[in-house]
C-alpha cells in the first residue's frame, strides 16, 4: 500500500482545481506515461475537460518551479495531462487492472477532492 503522505505530495492546484498529474499517475500505476497516455488517447470521450485537461507550457513551467524533484526528469515534449478526482476514477476503467483500483482507493484517501472548474 503506498503511503498516503506520498499520494499527498503529488497532488497540485491548478486552475483552481486539485489535480494529478499523468506522470505522477503512471508511476504509480506501474507503467510508462507514454502508456498511459495512449490509453486515454484512445478513450478520449471518457475525459471531458472537467476530469481531464492539458498544461499550458506557462502552467507546467510554473509546477516544474514548484516540484524539488523536477530536476530528476528530462524534458517533455509535450504537456502533461491533469486528471481531476473524475478523471482519476476514469483511468482506473480505462487501465482495468486491479493494482489501478487499489491505487485510486489511496488516491481518494490521501484527499484529492472534487471542484468545480470551468467548462469551456
């Protein structure tokens, strides 16, 4: 079981919303971003902009200012994807894997919480 304290310093407000992010996500779910990725990619009508939305380069150059370990990554070439409390419970049908569902059962407990974003 990962710690809760873990989950929790991997959770960031952005555009008013507590979010996750793609990378953070596919570490704990045991597989590349990448992957993780293309599986959204390929369910895309499951991630309305309220669950799911991509970085702007100013909002991750501003997280990556915010993240010790930021340092430790190579560059991305492209933005990653912020999942809201939906978006993270979308993924666990998505990956359909039981290590997915446990994982976000800690998710909910380390309190990422619902908001209410702005549609487009």
């Amino acid at each position: 079981m990962m710690e809760l304290s873990v989950i929790q310093s991997k959770i960031y407000e952005i555009r008013g919303c507590k979010v996750m992010l793609d990378f953070d996500l596919a570490e704990m779910y045991g597989t590349e971003t990448k992957r993780l990725k293309e599986a959204v990619r390929r369910n895309i009508r499951r991630f309305p902009s309220d669950f799911m939305f991509e970085l702007s380069k100013e909002e991750y150059t501003s997280l990556r200012s915010q993240i010790a370990s930021s340092n430790t990554r190579g560059g991305t070439r492209y933005m990653p994807f912020a999942f809201t409390e939906q978006g993270v419970a979308m993924l666990s049908s998505v990956l359909n894997s039981d290590a997915a569902i446990e994982i976000n059962i800690n998710i909910y407990h380390a309190g990422l919480c619902c908001c209410t974003p702005t549609i487009d």
